[in-house]
C-alpha cells in the first residue's frame, strides 16, 4: 500500500523517464501538490538542521548548523531545499543559541530568504561563545520578522500542525486533543542534574502530518526531559524521533524514549561529536524501535554501540555531508532514504 503509494506520487516528476503507458497521463499530473511531507536530517558536524517542507511547499528549517567552513552548512542546507522543490524558507525556529545550532544564521540570511525567525527568546546562558553567538544572530535578524514561542504555541503551516512543547525552559501539560497519560517509566528514571545551559531553554516541536508524528526536541537536557513527561506523558507515540541532543548522554532519559515508543530515530551525532554509548543504547532499546539511523559513525564509541553501516549516511570521519531524507504520507506510512547508499526503506506502524 505504501510502496503503491509513494510510487504513485513519485512517477509524476520524472515523467520523461516513466515507462510509456505513464507517459500519457495528464499533463496536470506534474504540477498536482504533493501528498507528502519531507524530512531532511542534514548532515552539519554534529549540530543540527533539520528541513521540513510540508504538502502545500511551506518549509520550516529547525536549526541552522555552525558559522564558518565557506559557509559549508548553508550550502547543505540548499541542497535539501533544491532535493525539495523550495526556493525559500518560510519559518526558520532556532532551538537554542548554542553554536551549532543557530552559528549557521548569518550565512544562510546572505544565500536564502527567510519568512519569520522564531526563536525561545533572549539567551541566559553567561558564557562567551553562547553571548558572541547570540548577538551575531541579534545582528542577521535585525529588521526581519521574529517572534518568541512559547510552550503550546503552533507554526502555522497549512496542512500540518506543529506545537512548541517546549521552549525557554517552560513546557506544555497537555497537547489539544490529546489525553496525557501516566507515565510507567517515570518510577524508575534517575536524578538528573540541574543544567543552566541554553540546551535545557531548547524550544522543541511535535510535527503532525495526519496519522505520522515526528519529534525535535533540540538540545534539551535530562531534567526538563523527565519533567515533561513525568508523572504524566502529553506526548503520543513518535513515529520518527529526531535523537534529543545529537545523542548525548546529558539528554535521552528512559522516561522520555521509552514513553514516546518512537518507531525510527535518526541520531544527528557528528565523527567525533555527541553519539554516546549510554544514549545510542537507551535509544537503540527503546520499546518497538525499528531503525536507528546515524549522520556519521560514532568513531570515539565502539562497534557495539553504532548502527549498522548500511544506516549510517557518513561512515568515515567528516564525509561528504550525506543525509538522510524522509519522505511521510498522511496514513502514517514514511520512508527512509540514506542518500549515501540510495537505499530507500519504508515504515508503518502496525
Ligand atoms: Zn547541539
């Protein structure tokens, strides 16, 4: 059903190359909007930047990756957007204002029109880099649209519902519609530290597309995990999980994985950034989890505690900025593309 309904969307693109008796179809056929939503997990070193771009075209950019490198981020992140279709970025949401996730703003301002910046407001954190990131960020912004979300906040992109459930150490109790429930694994989570960093500030987002659910929580901490989900979980089962925190071992509580029951995760590690063992297992053990894909092999972990190589896009240090494309239908079916290998692998939730 699946495999006859992505091809049935994809087959209206390439026409030229469709077999004759497609060839005939209507003409209307290559310009009907798409029935799907994508997924871009881009491969930035270990930051984050993720692109969605909904049914109707309307794109919103989660995150934009580190400054510097020839503007190496900017360019990935146009490289999905072309993969896409799209020519500009409707809503850019910076999670938080650590460097490789907001470092990556002034060079795409420069190379991409960008509709509105959303962001979990001022930063907090007293550190030197965090404050120079910040205030570059202050400076590419100055003039355009900007607004601050808030927990329970939506981005209104037509066809999909997108909720902040949380931002700027805040966080929702309850989605609209949604019942939460008790936690089971709340009893046995563990203490978790407090963390003055703008990772636990981290604004993060359920994206909803029909029945397919998709979670990015940014960079947030232990703490404000176990503090969303427990004693109640207002989060329903994630169809795919964007792995919290690159895979860090400081965020990727039991209480949250296990609760969210996710079905695919895609870990956006770098070579030698984040992918820890502790995370990379609780992830991996997660009930019902059928895929753990990764960015890069995690190369200070060991073999034991990295995916096989087939669902890794960069399997040898820095690589060539691989990444993994999702491609989601309204029913909850998605696909998964490693655009390293082209091998495409579909998922549903039973
Ligand atoms: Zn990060």
């Amino acid at each position: 059903m699946v495999t006859a309904l992505l091809f049935a969307l994809c087959a209206v693109a390439p026409l030229a190359l469709a077999p004759a008796h497609l060839a005939a179809a209507p003409q209307h056929a290559a310009v009907t909007k798409a029935h799907h939503l994508l997924i871009y997990s881009i491969d930035v070193e270990g930051g984050q930047s993720t692109l969605l771009v909904a049914p109707s075209g309307a794109s919103l950019l989660v995150d934009t990756g580190w400054p510097d490198h020839n503007g190496r981020d900017a360019e990935r992140i146009q490289a999905a957007m072309r993969d896409a279709g799209v020519t500009k970025i409707n809503y850019l949401l910076i999670t938080h204002y650590h460097t490789d996730h907001v470092g990556g703003v002034p060079n795409l301002i420069a190379r991409v029109p960008i509709g509105e910046f959303l962001d979990h407001g001022p930063n907090r954190e007293d550190s030197a880099s965090t404050r120079a990131g910040y205030e570059a960020y202050l400076k590419a912004i100055a003039g355009k649209p900007h607004r601050v979300v808030h927990p329970g906040d939506t981005i209104p992109i037509p066809g999909l519902n997108v909720i902040v459930l949380a931002a700027d150490g805040k966080h929702i109790s309850a989605i609209p519609g949604i019942q939460p429930k008790p936690n089971p694994y709340c009893a046995t989570e563990r203490q978790w530290p407090t963390d003055p960093s703008e990772n636990a500030r981290s604004a993060g987002i359920l994206v909803t597309y029909g029945k397919f659910r998709f979670l990015d929580l940014g960079d947030l901490t232990g703490a404000k995990e176990v503090a969303l989900v427990c004693p109640n979980n207002p989060i329903p089962p994630i169809d795919l999980y964007l792995v919290t925190h690159h895979g860090m071992d400081l965020s990727n509580s039991h209480a949250i994985v296990d609760a969210i029951h996710p079905l695919v995760a895609i870990m956006n590690n770098g070579a030698h950034k984040a992918g820890k063992p502790a995370a990379w297992q609780t992830v991996h053990d997660s009930p019902g989890l059928q895929a753990l894909y990764m960015l890069h092999t995690a190369e200070d972990s060991d073999a034991a505690h990295n995916s096989p190589e087939a669902f890794i896009a960069n399997p040898k240090g820095d690589g060539d900025g691989h990444y993994f494309k999702v491609v989601a239908l309204s029913n909850g079916g998605f696909s998964v593309t490693n655009t390293r290998t082209g091998k495409t692998t579909e998922y549903a939730r039973k």
